[in-house]
C-alpha cells in the first residue's frame, strides 16, 4: 500500500443513506491523515497516510471514512456500530483529543485532519483498538455487576419500589458507553497499565448508589481501594473533560476517594 | 483444524443472545457467546422510547392488563401474528421487567402527585396515586390504549443491555468478541454449530454444540436509509437461510419508523410522539388529525409512516437541498422535559444537525426500522425444519409481531424470548438423545467449504467490487421495495437483485489480506445479504395484498381471504437465484381475536370465510362468561399456558390486582 495522497474520486460525496451531498458551491478539499499500523502483518510499519476527499454536507467522519474505505482503500480499518453517538465504539484521537468520530462533523474542523487509535488500549489495526477486551477485564476485576441479595425473586409480584430521583441518579452514571475516551485522555493509565480509570471508578460508584447491590464499602474497597483504583487518580480531569456523554466523573472519582479514604482509615 | 465444544452456541451478543445464555447457563448448561462487537455496543442498545409491560402502574395505564396488551398487538400486527405467542409473551412482559428491576435497571419510577403532560397538543395535569410511589412508570407509545411502556429516561435498551451484559459477566459466561460465524453445520436434519471466523486473525474455527441460538438482530442494512446499526445486515438471517432447511418467515415484512431525522436516517424515539411530540408539514399544519383522527400521531407506524409520505406526495412536504421532509414539534413538552426525558433526542439533533429542539423543529422522515421476518420458529423458538436450531428477538419470525411491531414491543420481545427460548433450550441440552453424536469428518467438510469459499474470494480472479454490488443492493431495497410498493417495480427489483446475486459469485478483491479485511467481510456478507434481499423482493411482489407494514399500491385492500398467512422461503440449492416460497395458513378458527378493523388506517379489508362464524362463536362465549373472571374466559378462548416453561407461568400482580397470599 503506497502511502501516496490518493486522488479525489470522481463522484461526489456519498448520498446514502441521505446524509450527504446536495449544495451548490465550492466545497473543501479535506485531507484527512491516518495512523497507520496493522499489527497483524510483519511487514507493517507505523505510518501517517493522507487521503484527500471532497466535503459534502452534515460529512461525518463515520460518513468520510467509510467513503475512504469505499473509493480509496478497502484495507483502512475503523471501527462503527450505531453511527448515533451512543454505542461508544469509534473512540480515536481526532485532531488529539479522543472523541467520538461518528458524531464529528467535519465541517468543525480544519480541512487537514488527523487520526490516531485511542492510546493505551490492545491495537487491532489502523484506527481499531480492542476497547471489549479491556472493559471485560475491568469489570471482572471490579465484579462490575449487580450484587443481588435474591438473584431469583419471584417475578408474579410488584416490583421493589425506588424513589424516582434516586433512579435518575443512578441512571446519570449507567449513560457510560466505555467509549474508552476517559482512559485514553488519563496520565495515571500511562504509568499504571492496570489502573481501572474513571469509567471503572464510575461503575463502581454506579453500584454504591444502587440500594439494589448488597456490597458495603469494605467490598468496594477491597476492589478499588488502591493506586490501581481510586488512590491512583491524579485529578488531572481529562476524563471529565472528553467524556463524550458529560459523564460527572471528577465528583464521583473524587466522592468515591473521600469514602474509600474513610474505608481505609477505619 | 481447531474445534471449540460447548452445549449452547449463541451468535449475537445483544439482549436476546445474553438472555438465553443466562438462563441456559443457570440450568447448569456451558455457553458460548459469539458476536461482532463488545456486546454493550449491540443494536438493541438504541432502542431508546421503552418496553412494553402491562403493569398499570401510572394512572394512565390504570386498568391495562395482558388482555388489552394482547389486543394492541395482535392489530398492530394486522392479524398476522401467532396469537398463542403473543399470548405468552403479553404474560411474560410484566416479567422481564420485574426481573430487570431486580437485577439493576434504573427504571424510571412513578412519583406520587400532580404533574404536566401533553396530551393531543395541550398541557393536562394528571394525578398519579400514592399506592403507585416508586413502581416502575409508563409512557405512552403509538398503537396502544393504556400508556403501557416502561423506560429508563430515553436509554432505555442502553440501560437494559448495560444490566444484561454486567449479569452476563457475573455469570462467567464467556463471550467471543470480533467473530463471526459464516456458515451453520448440520447434517440436513440437525444443526450441530457453527464455522466461525475471527476477525481480527482471520483464523477459521469450528464450534460445536447441542443447540445453536441466532440472536444477531435484524437486517436494516439491505436498505440505503435505515435506523440500523451498521450490523444490522441480516446475516443470522442468512446463515440459517443457507442450510437450505431452514425456513425465513415473512421477510417482506419491513418496517419504517415516522421519525428518523432527515436526511442522516438516525431514530429519534417514539418517545417523543408519546410524550406530546406533534407531526407538522410546510404550512406548519399539524396533519396527523386529518387522516387518523382516532389515534393521530399515535396511530402504528406502519400507518404514521404511510399517511407522512402521502402527505408529502401532496405536496406538503419541506423542501430542501437534500429532498423533502416534515416536521417533528417537540418544543411544546418544555427545555425541562426534552434535556431531561429526551435527552438522547437532544444530542442526536444537537450533534447531527446543529438543531436545538427545545426551540426549534426536527427535520423527520420515514426511514427502514425494524425487521419483522426472520428465522422461522415455533413457540419453544426452534426451527421446525432444523432440530438444534433456535433463534430470538428480531432475527426471529416467533411470530409474535405479524406484519407490523408495535414500539416498545423490541426490547420487550428480545428479553421475553430469551427467557422463554434459553429454558427450552436448556431442556432441549438436557435430553439425552441431544448428544452431539456426529463424525469429525461433517464438522470438518464444513470448515474445509467455507475456507474454500473464501480461497476464492482472496485468490480468485473474480472482477466484482463488493462495495459497488452492495451499494446497488441498497439502492434497488430503498426505491423499489420501500414503503410503497408496485407490482412493476417489485418485478424490476428482484431482477435487478438476481443479476446483482449472480454478479457477487464473481469478487475480486483489492485486498487480499487473510486476517483482519473490511473488503473481505463486505465480500462474503454481501451474497449473503442478497439473498436475504431476494427473500424480501420476492416475499412483497408475491404477496398480493396489504397488510401491516407491506403495503401494494396495486392490492390496497388486506385480503384475509387469500392472504391469512405466512410466507416461509427457503433456499434449495446454491445456484439458486430466488428464494422457494412456501405459505402456511393462520388457523381462524382458534384465533382469541379474529381479524377485524385495526382502529386506525384503512377500513377496509376482504373477510376470511371462516371468519364471521368464528367471530360468532368469541362472541357468545364471552357474553356467556360475562360474569366469569377475565382469566378463565381467556382460558375457554384460546388456551396457552400449557406452551410457557413452567418457570414463568402464573398471573401478574397489579396494584388493582393483587395476588393475595396464596405463594
């Protein structure tokens, strides 16, 4: 595969699926530069290759990467489920910071773009890294699951009541998509390849508002009470701030670090 | 050549693949997950508005019960649903829910009091009882009488398959990720697995297995404008479609959702209808009224989705530089309400259009949403032609949604039938004579044909490009088997479907790389996907009638009399080019609710023969009960508890129907 700038193809930006084309006018020639690197093949070497093509309008990048893949080269890997901002699984780093790219219009950015996988995370090839395998770790490690005092409630009966506010606020941290952004965008996850970052630390703060769970916060601490857990956090907060979901990760690390300190102290 | 055994292989991940394996492992049963993605990234994540559950908790609900759930869907489905089914699956709703509640679902509860909803355009206060404080809560959703849907704010499959998923995890169920299983082994009578490829490596590996369970979602994908996932493609679908045993039902039973904002095809909920949302043209003119004035926006979709394009075929559609389009008015439910319970509709416009709807109105239009066919099943959930082979949720034809689903009722039968199918599954593994009991030599033949296949892809000189033929694929489902359909244009479509099948034996790729290859998947998924197509051009051109969802512009009329049944299509031989189709009769005569007007669309429609005698006899049954508790006149009509697993038998408690201390 030439890294050379692959030439603009003759038909205009995609129509399908509505979400493009259809202006009058000049439109911007992107260029859009991609991390290159395909673990699998002992000839790959890590290389940036650029590839140019016309905007067209409401072009995403979920919209400019598949036209790429489609016209330029059917070897770019890249990751998209939704396409709607909500699965959490085309997390890279656009222009340095990790996002989501499906939601990403280009008409935000510059015409010369840039994209790297999230850092940190297994390396599938290209922009595709293995987000799955680390949450699945993570929430084995966290026992990331409702602990139920009766796993096996007869289900002819009412439902267990809950205050209707403390539903919302749990479901304020169940938004958690493990986009991976917050570990990607986090200093402590550089030095420290077993920290859990803030989506595990908002998980475990998940369960401890759920009245549901049977966990006290001794169980919490055996899990997240150290540098790999809540004590490793340097309140750097660049989780919070790329959260693509608004997430309130600082208060919940640094309520979660209050507690675990208390735990720890008793 | 590596081969994985285990007793139940799942393929999907999302809420009906984690359903089945929970309850199957609980039986004491070893299950493997495949699927394509991490399993929270699954479709049924974006289901957004809710489930449906007849728990008459919210005073709008008061008085539902499974009797009024099971009538709603049973006309959504324009009577082309199994009644038995919906039946069990009316009963097992208020369930699921229960047991989602118990295992961590935030759902959004009932607070005692006044509070402000929209209803029909204008602001009411409802009062909702004290007894009801902290219950699950219920919105309102197209197609029902009593606000019956459950939800958890508007993320509500996103918190349904977070719970799932995290319950699967604590139950040591192991999921494969970044697989995908391309071919099913069996033996002409019984599937034993499947040939599985790693999309990372590449690698080919044989799974081995008592019972196999599609769950791989539905098959948005054949379409170019569709709510869908990416991989929503109907592989599952085709999988089972290519053992030439098993049997699709109904394919051209597609779906259009009313809203998808324009021109990017994302759904925003239904939700928004039910909670007060008004449908506009150009004039500013709420139309919904004027054509349904019973239900208005809450009409089902198969019906919002026509009346919208008709009213936009009069010329009373929004023109911009993308096409035409309509209006969703959201604005009237308040900022609160829309950041709040809306919250996902705020940044898909925010994000996808730079619209803020607390001010400003969506750009909507119908786009392909949901998947009615699917892998043909009996109400156990297993092929009747294929022992061994089970399939749920919207990979199924169970058939509990006929030609038409009503929203809210997804979510809801991805996890009902993952409770009711993953117990019959497991009682299928626990009968001795499940054994797997078949030659090395068959699980081999099948890895070797399926590497062979994709020798060809790789190392072949075909010509084709994969990306063109599925591009084409698109485009033919999108303007000649859409919302309206015509004789002529279904004809030119499977034409043009046939010459594209037969184009797609013919790739060549750029790529030739042998693990991880974009090019090669679309290669391979591409001529699975188009026979599914031809399922569905097929299914509609042949379909001589309207019903639900499909709609002939040449054949407006529902026709019980010819068409009371299900279309089953099957693929004969590998050379084939169309799908054999097959019909099987639905049985008047044992219908609970025989086939009548829906309540909103078209009145008209030709009367199965059997049809008066049969509404007759319903009808002086229940005069002759009439004092007789609702339960037992159910029982006399159509009785089918028998058919549920004995675990989820038993009536539903209500606040205005308790169940007293008899358990």
């Amino acid at each position: 595969m030439s890294d050379a700038t692959v030439k603009t193809v003759a038909m205009p930006a995609s129509t399908r699926n509505g979400d493009g084309n259809g202006s009058k006018g000049p439109r911007r020639q992107l260029a859009i530069s991609v991390l290159r690197y395909n673990p699998q093949d002992p000839a790959s070497v890590p290389h940036m290759q650029t590839y140019a093509l016309e905007e067209a309008d409401g072009m995403t990048l979920f919209i400019a990467l598949n036209e790429i893949r489609e016209r330029q080269d059917a070897s770019l890997q890249f990751d998209f489920v939704c396409r709607a901002g909500i699965c959490g699984s085309c997390a890279m780093v656009i222009n340095g910071r990790p996002t989501l790219a499906c939601r990403t219009l280009t008409k935000n950015l510059g015409a010369e773009i840039t994209l790297a996988p999230l850092p940190f995370f297994e390396l599938i090839g290209d922009l595709s890294v293995n987000t799955g395998k680390w949450m699945r770790g993570m929430s084995e490690r966290l026992e990331g699951w409702l602990h139920m005092a009766n796993p096996d409630p007869d289900l002819t009966r009412l439902e267990q009541r809950m205050e209707p506010e403390l539903a919302d606020r749990i479901y304020e941290l169940d938004r958690c998509i493990e986009c991976g952004c917050c570990v990607a965008a986090c200093g402590t996850a550089r030095m420290r390849e077993d920290f859990v970052g803030a989506v595990g630390l908002n998980r475990v703060a998940r369960f401890r508002l759920d009245p549901r769970d049977t966990r006290n916060d001794a169980d919490f601490y055996d899990v997240i009470g150290d540098d790999n857990g809540v004590f490793g956090c340097m309140s750097l907060l660049a989780c919070h701030d790329v959260c693509p979901k608004d997430l309130p990760l600082a208060t919940q690390i640094a309520f979660m670090r209050r507690k675990m300190a208390a735990e720890g102290i008793r | 050549m590596k081969v994985v055994y285990t007793d139940v292989l799942v393929v999907g991940g999302g809420l009906a693949g984690l359903r089945i394996a929970i309850g199957a492992k609980r039986r004491g049963h070893d299950v493997i997950i495949l699927s394509l993605v991490p399993p929270k990234r699954s479709h049924s994540a974006a289901a957004q508005g809710g489930m449906q559950a007849s728990l008459a908790n919210v005073i709008k609900g008061q008085g539902d019960t499974e009797d009024i759930h099971f009538e709603d869907t049973v006309r959504g489905s324009d009577w082309g649903a199994d009644q038995q089914v919906v039946r069990m699956f009316v009963n097992t709703a208020p369930k699921a829910v229960r047991e989602l509640a118990a295992w961590g679902v935030p759902w959004s509860r009932v607070r005692k009091g006044d509070r402000d909803v929209i209803i029909n355009g204008q602001k009411v206060t409802i009062t909702e009882r004290d007894e009801a404080h902290g219950l699950v809560a219920q919105r309102d959703f197209g197609g029902t009488k009593k606000w019956r849907t459950c939800y958890v704010s508007d993320g509500t499959g996103h918190a349904m398959l977070q719970t799932m998923s995290d319950q699967a995890i604590g139950a040591a169920i192991p999921v494969h990720e970044r697989v995908e299983a391309i071919a099913l082994i069996h033996d002409g009578g019984r599937c034993y697995g499947a040939i599985v490829r790693n999309l990372i490596t590449g690698e080919l590996v044989a799974y081995v297995a008592r019972a196999t369970a599609i769950a791989s979602g539905g098959a948005g994908r054949l379409y170019a404008v569709t709510t869908n996932a990416v991989i929503c493609e109907g592989i599952g679908s085709a999988l089972a479609l290519e053992t030439g045993i098993a049997s699709l039902g109904n394919m051209e039973a597609v779906q259009f959702h009313p809203t998808a904002i324009f021109p990017a095809g994302i759904l925003v909920t239904e939700g928004c209808r039910g909670d007060g949302g008004l449908l506009k043209d150009v004039d500013g003119h709420r139309f919904m009224p004027d054509y349904e004035p019973e239900k208005k926006e809450l009409a089902s979709r198969d019906v919002v989705s026509r009346r919208m394009e008709e009213h936009i075929a009069k010329g009373k559609g929004v023109r911009n530089r993308f096409g035409e389009h309509l209006w969703l008015d959201i604005t009237l439910l308040g900022e609160k309400h829309i950041r709040h319970n809306l919250r996902e509709v705020f940044e898909i416009c925010h994000y996808f259009l730079g619209v803020d709807p607390t001010k400003e109105w969506i750009p909507v239009r119908p786009a392909q949403h949901y998947t009615m066919g699917g892998v043909r099943t009996d109400y156990t959930g297993q092929s009747p032609t294929l022992k061994g082979l089970y399939a749920a949720g919207e990979a199924a034809c169970w058939d509990m949604h006929g030609f038409n689903r009503l929203g809210g009722n997804s979510v809801a039968e991805t996890v009902v039938a993952g409770m009711i199918v993953g117990e019959y599954i497991a009682d299928y593994c626990d009968r001795p004579e499940s054994e797997v009991d078949i030659p090395t030599r068959l699980v081999h033949d099948f890895l070797r044909r399926e590497q062979g296949k994709l020798d060809v892809l790789i190392d072949g000189r075909g010509t084709e490009d994969s990306a063109a033929l599925r591009i084409a694929m698109q485009e033919t489902m999108t303007a000649k088997v859409g919302i309206f359909r015509r004789g002529g244009d279904l004809e030119s479509a499977v034409a043009d479907l046939q010459k594209l099948l037969q184009r797609s034996r013919n790739i060549g790729l750029k790529c030739k790389a042998r693990g991880a290859n974009p090019e090669l998947v679309t290669a391979y998924r591409v001529q699975k996907m188009l026979k599914v197509a031809l399922c569905v051009a097929y299914g509609a051109l042949t379909r001589t009638e309207s019903r639900g969802a499909h709609f002939r512009q040449d054949f407006p009329r529902r026709n019980d009399a010819d068409w009371l049944k299900r279309t089953l299509a099957t693929w004969k031989a590998e050379s084939d080019t169309l799908p054999s189709l097959a019909y099987e009769a639905l049985d008047v005569g044992r219908m609970e609710l025989p086939p009548g007007w829906r309540g909103y669309g078209a009145k008209d429609y030709i009367d199965h023969p059997d049809t008066p005698q049969r509404a007759a006899a319903v009808e002086a049954l229940k005069q002759k009960m009439a004092d007789a508790p609702r339960f037992a006149v159910q029982e006399s009509l159509m009785p089918y508890e028998s058919l549920l697993p004995e675990r989820y038998r038993g009536r539903n408690e209500r606040i205005d129907e308790p169940l007293g201390g008899q358990k």
